[in-house]
C-alpha cells in the first residue's frame, strides 16, 4: 500500500482564496483524522471520522474551516476565505480501529 | 485537552539515556508515542493501553501508569537516529471514541 497521500505537498494562495486540501487514506483503514501543526500550537486535532462519519469537530477552528468524507477513501478539508494565520502544515492520518495512526506526508500551506 | 511533555528539549551525546514523560489531566485509555523527523511525517513508535503496561521497540520502551495518568518513553543507549520530536497522543476514557490528542513535543538531539 502506498501510504495515507496527501495532495497538494505545497500550496500558496492569497489571503481570502478558498483552499482545498486533500486526503486518500490506506484501504481498510475506518478511522480519518486531520490534525493541523504549527510552531506555536503544536499538533492539533482539527477533526476525525469513523467509518466516514465525522465524530469530533469540536477542534476546528471555525466557520471557515469544513471537511468531509463522502466515501471510504477520500477525504477533503476546505477553508474558505483563507487567512495568514491559517498558513501551517496541515496532515491527514489513517487509522483501523485503535491502532496506530497512520500520518500522509502533509500539505504545507501558506496564506499570503 | 492535550497532554503535557516534558522537558521541552533534551541533548544528548550518543550512547546516553533519556526520559520523555507525559501526562494528562483526565484519565486515559491509551497512550500513544509518534517520532517525527524535521521535515516528514510523524512514524508510530508504540501504543500502550489501559493496564500500566510497558512496551520496547529496540532500545526505546514505554510505560503507562493508568493511576496517575502518566506515560514515561525511555530513551536507552541513544542513537544518532533518535534524533528529532517525540509526541505522546492520548485518548481519554470520556473522550469521543478514537480521539487521539497530541502534546506539544519533545525535541530530542542526539549528538556523536
């Protein structure tokens, strides 16, 4: 298996530009999680999924931040409108029950 | 709430020892250790769950005292490779199933 993929690896926008991040975990895996990390805050969990069903948002930032799950191997997390405090490296992990937890290789985002 | 590290940074010369403890206000279910490497992905190094149980993985090894709601990393014989920031990820016993919370690191250098 290729791993949990991440795309994009990097991405530059302006501030109040919508931002798409996306996420294919490992096949089989049933639980999704998006953790964002910066200097400051370290790894923080934004939200999680169990068997595609979202089962904790209560760390995401807010309004403008989503994420969904329409199917078992796909998972997007979208800010719209972007700004620069959001600029951080954003991961998505996998996991299959309460195993280990699988981390993707993260998307870099800057807001300028 | 995540979970507190200490210490913050530790350096050590190859071949010496250290302890990474954590530890969390609420009780836990499981204990988690990621490695991350400047740059990449955080890597599994061991869970451990509700039983006071201690793991090894090489010379890196783990312990879980449920009662105090601690987890200790031992770092035995360092080497070179076990450089980078060590996270402990806690689920808690009242947490939403799988939530999987991270401290805010422990960067460890190990130096020739």
């Amino acid at each position: 298996d290729a791993g949990v993929i991440q795309s994009p690896r990097h991405e530059v926008t302006e501030m109040g530009q919508e931002v798409t991040l996306r996420c294919k975990p490992i096949s089989g895996h049933n639980s999704l999680f998006w953790y964002r990390q910066t200097m400051m805050r370290g790894l923080e969990l934004l939200i999680y999924f169990n068997n595609n069903v979202p089962i904790d948002d209560s760390g995401m930032p807010e309004d403008r931040f989503s994420a969904k799950m329409p199917n078992a191997s796909f998972s997007t997390l979208k800010i719209q409108p972007s700004e620069p405090r959001d600029s951080a490296v954003y991961f998505c992990a996998s996991s299959l029950g309460e195993g280990e937890a699988f981390f993707g290789q993260g998307t870099r985002l800057t807001v300028v | 709430q995540q979970p507190v590290q200490s210490p913050q940074a530790v350096i050590l010369r190859e071949g010496e020892d250290a302890v990474i403890n954590c530890s969390s206000s609420k009780a836990l279910y499981s204990v988690h250790w990621y490695r991350q490497k400047h740059g990449e992905a955080p890597v599994f190094l061991m869970i451990l769950l509700k039983g006071g149980e201690q793991k090894g993985h090489d010379k890196i090894s783990a312990s879980f005292n449920e009662k105090k709601q601690q987890s200790s990393l031992y770092l035995t014989a360092s080497q070179l490779s076990y450089s980078g920031t060590y996270f402990c990820g806690t689920e808690g016993t009242t947490d939403s199933w799988g939530k999987l919370q991270f401290g805010a690191g422990t960067q460890v250098v190990v130096t020739p």
